[in-house]
RNA sequence: GGCCCCGUCGUCUAGCGGUUAGGACGUCAGGUUUUCAUCCUGAAUAUCGCGGGUUCGAGUCCCGCCGGGGUCACCA
C-alpha cells in the first residue's frame, strides 16, 4: 500500500451546510492524502434532487478555504477525471447499470411503492423480498417494452460473508443476507448512492474511502458491485461519529452547527482544524497548537480512535484561546475586522488589543472589552462610591488629588502613573482597593477591565481627565 | 427486533499481561494581577461498564451480560 498512490475525496451531499462532523471527516481526507504526498478531491454527490438546497456547494467551497483544505480537482478546478458533480455523470453511470444488468449482478424491479410499503407494514424492519429477483429475463423484457416504470436493484449474494478489512475498524465481517437487494437506478434514471460511489470512486482512481461509521453497513453492496465490475476497492476507512453534550449523533436537525458558523462566532480557522483533528485522534496531551503542516506530519490513519467522541465546546474555547495569544497583533488585528465598528481608530485599536488578547476566548470578545475606550461610558455616582467606600465629599477630594497628579505627569505611562498615584493613595485615607477600584469604574463603567493605569494611558491624558471631571462636576 | 461497531476520570485521550492507571480541557484551592481574566503552583475526580473465566499476575486475552451508537429508503 506503500507505493500505491494516495487519492482520497470529501464527497459531501448538496443537501444543506456540512456540519462539523462531516467536516472532520474531510480533514482526515486531506490529512491522508497529503502525508503521502497524493490528491485531495472534492466530488459533489447530487443524486438526490429532491433535497438539493440551494447555495450548499458554496458553503462546501467557503468550508475547505477557510481550514485550508485545498483541492487538487474538483467541480470548479476540474482534473483529469471529470466531471466532478454526480449530475453531470449519468450517462456513466447508465453505461454501467446496464453492463451490470448484463452480467446478471443486478436486475430489474418492477415492484410498485403500493407493494413496498405492505412489506413494511407487515414488519417495519423487512428487506425487499426479492420478489423480482425471481423473473426471467424474458418477462422482465417484455415488461419494460410494455413500458413498466422500473428500478435496478443489485443482486446480492444471498448467503456468505463480505469481509474486509477497514482501515480504523479492522477486520469486518457481515452476513451478506443482511443486506438487501438495494435499489442503484431509480425510476428516473438517476443512479442511488451506492451505484454512484463505487463507479466514481473507481474512475477517479480513489484509493481511500473515509467514511462515517454509518455507511459501514451498506459496504458489502459497494464491496459486491466492485468484485461485479472486475475493478479493485479502494481501502475503506469508517470513522466514529460525533455525538452532542447529551451523547445523541451531532445532525442537522439536533441543531448541529457547521464549521462556518463557529467561525462567524469569532473562532478562527486554526483553532477550529485543531480541535477537530484532536476529536478522535491524539497526539500527546492533546492541548497543543498543531497547524495544518504539523497534522500532515503526525497524523496517522491506524490511529483513528474508533469511539464516537463528544463534541466539548470548552477545548474549543481552550484551543482557542490560546491561538489568540501566540498571534501577533498585526494578524490578530486583520482578522477582527468583521468584529468593530468601522469608525474605530485601527491604532487605538491594536493598542487595545494588546491589552486584551490575553482574555479573550473568541474574537467576539473584543468589542464588548474594548467600546468603552471609543465612547465614554455612563457612570453614575452612586457605582463610583459603592467602590470608594468614602463620603462624596471625600470621594471628590480623592479625585481632585488624582486629576492634579495627572496634570503634573508630563510623561504619561503606566509605570509613571503607577509610582505618582500609589503616593497620592498612600497619603489619601483610601485604601489601594478603594481608590483604584473608584477610578476604574469612574473611567471605565465597569469594575473589570484591563490594568488601570494602561487603560488610562490608552485613553489618553485628556480623556482621563475628562472622565474624571465627568463624575464629579 | 435482526445484524454490526464501541465501552479507561465530566470531556478528549495514554496504556499494547506486572504502572502508585499518566496527560490535557473543565472543576476547586493558593500565588501573581492594588479588579477580573491571563499566567504559575497545587488538589480532587476512573474499584478501567458488570459478571465469569485463562494466568503466578488482566484495563490489557476469552465468554456472557448490560449500556451507548449505527444500519435495515427509488436519502446521502
């Protein structure tokens, strides 16, 4: 397998924004392709035109640029085997369904969704009876020349096991009368998933398929159609699911979120492709800051943990947060752009930032640490002396000391106004929690924020002034 | 229900017959921060789902059970 050349593809379904889980499961396609120096490819599977939402493949395109997942081919790009959008491949796929037919490795149903859906209300888990299995292929001749709506169905060795050997689950085995004769060509002529992948897969010369755990049982049909076709199968990888704080499979409906839209609440991209890559895998402690390079570099497809993992917002904010810190302000800054008012001085803001990066989790954080500084805040006397613990009158006395202090102080930073303040405190009656924990308030509105004298150096010598003089006139 | 997969701290996991079962996130406490967060230090938290075996010795191997998950569409 060493030598083999290394293709893997993310084949997500138009039907609506991947969520997390899916996407997971394309950076573990990307990972693999690209530690064995192969192509990561981008297929869409639009078989179903019933559940097609509108808009879904941009936000498949806007998933793999913002982690970074880049395509080698794809619908837009293109590559040696196009098309890379299931639609536009039905005359393949009819060629194939009849060779098939032709073999004798899947026939044609004639059964009526009426008689369907009686199997099923005599034993909701019933297979297809095989009720058509059974025609000759002179009935079922004169039946289509008649003009009968039909489907195709695979036909499926009714005893014995498929084994094979999955590449994180290890040695599968399942009994081939667990599957039944599933439908690959509807009605309409379109082909069903499981005709679909395996003629696509073949073609584009796939030689890994990651897969969500749920496709494990329907395997035995790619597996059948493969061995039907004379064409060697790709190496199967079926990886865990991702589950809910209540343990329930992440999904669409349970509100699953995609990838995007924990980056609209101030992840960034980094973050995200690390927490991903650590739900499953591990490497060391499993807190460590791995970019995309270093996750080609480690990642091993033998190690794919084979539990479901439960998606923890937490080591998301922890991972987070922590990209946050190592990044310089200068990115850091380009990145908050969606997050501030336009009209904030870009300066004043990196000054900020500066400040504030250390506690911020999300890039979300950042406005509400910082507008105070743009727009001075409504205090009320009454929160200024809940702080000071002093009369008004000796309140106002403490912030007159305070205000000739900083008029005096030519050189105004923090290391300054620390040493002048902590005498003029010292001499005040005040205690250091009273007499800083009122100017703050008094300068900022609120009782947490950022060291006090760096905020007031950011404010400026005049603004503090005025924000002083504010509360006590 | 049949079949299949999974089962180590709340969470992600290390562990590959002999360990005081380790780390990280989270939690709690202390220190730093004249606030909070960060940061630093420390602590608690797992009789390795349960019960049987095999073995001198089992989280590690075997069997059964229980629990969780997946699947059984002309959806992917």
């Amino acid at each position: 397998m060493a030598d083999t050349h290394v293709r893997t593809r993310n084949a997500p379904s138009p039907t609506g924004v991947p969520h997390v889980g899916n996407t997971r499961t394309a950076l573990f396609d990307y990972l693999l392709a690209k530690k064995y120096g192969g192509e990561f490819i981008l297929r869409i599977e639009d078989t179903d035109q019933d559940r097609f939402v509108p808009g879904s493949i941009e936000k498949i395109y806007q998933i793999h640029d913002l982690l970074g997942l880049v395509r080698d081919e794809d619908p837009v790009v293109g590559g040696p085997f196009g098309p890379y959008i299931q639609s536009q491949r039905l005359e393949i796929y009819q060629k194939y369904a009849s060779l098939l037919v032709g073999i004798d490795a899947a026939y044609p149903c004639f059964c009526s969704e009426e008689r369907l859906k009686s199997l099923h209300e005599k034993d909701q888990f019933a297979k297809y009876d095989r009720f058509c299995r059974k025609l000759t292929s002179e009935e079922a001749q004169r039946k289509i020349a008649a003009g009968e709506p039909y489907v195709l169905r695979v036909k499926l060795p009714e005893t014995g096991f498929t084994i094979w050997h999955d590449l994180v689950q290890g040695k599968l085995s399942l009994p081939n009368n667990e599957c039944d004769d599933k439908v690959i060509m509807k009605t309409i002529g379109i082909p069903t998933y499981h005709l679909a992948v395996v003629i696509d897969d073949h073609l584009m010369k796939i030689s890994h398929v990651l897969r969500g755990v749920e496709w494990m049982a329907s395997t035995p049909v790619h597996l059948f159609l493969y061995e039907a076709l004379g064409w060697q199968p790709p190496t199967f990888a079926h990886v865990p699911l991702l589950l809910g704080p209540d343990k329930s499979k992440l999904s669409k409906r349970h509100g699953a979120k995609s990838v995007l839209e924990y980056a609209e609440d101030g992840y960034l991209p980094e973050a995200i492709n690390n927490f991903l890559f650590y739900l499953g895998f591990s490497y060391k402690d499993n807190s460590e800051m791995l970019t995309l390079d270093k996750m080609v570099e480690i990642f091993d497809e033998k190690k794919i943990q084979r539990q479901n993992a439960i998606f923890d917002i937490q080591r998301l904010n922890y991972l987070n947060s922590q990209w946050i810190k190592k990044m310089p302000i200068e990115d850091l800054f380009l990145r908050l752009n969606t997050y501030i008012p336009a009209d904030w001085n870009d300066e004043k803001v990196k000054q900020i930032l500066a400040l504030v990066k250390e506690r911020m989790f999300t890039l979300r954080d950042f406005a509400p640490a910082a507008e105070y500084f743009f727009t001075a805040p409504v205090v009320s006397v009454q929160s200024v002396l809940d702080q000071s613990g002093h009369s008004e009158k000796e309140t106002v006395s403490w912030f007159e000391t305070v205000k000739s202090v900083i008029k005096d102080i030519s050189d105004f930073n923090s290391t300054v106004l620390h040493d002048e303040l902590a005498k003029a405190q010292a001499i005040s009656g005040f205690s250091p929690k009273e007499a800083f924990m009122s100017l703050r308030v008094a300068i900022s509105g609120r009782s947490v924020t950022p060291p006090l004298f760096d905020c007031m150096v950011i404010l400026g010598k005049d603004e503090t002034l005025k924000r002083l003089s504010a509360i006590i006139s």
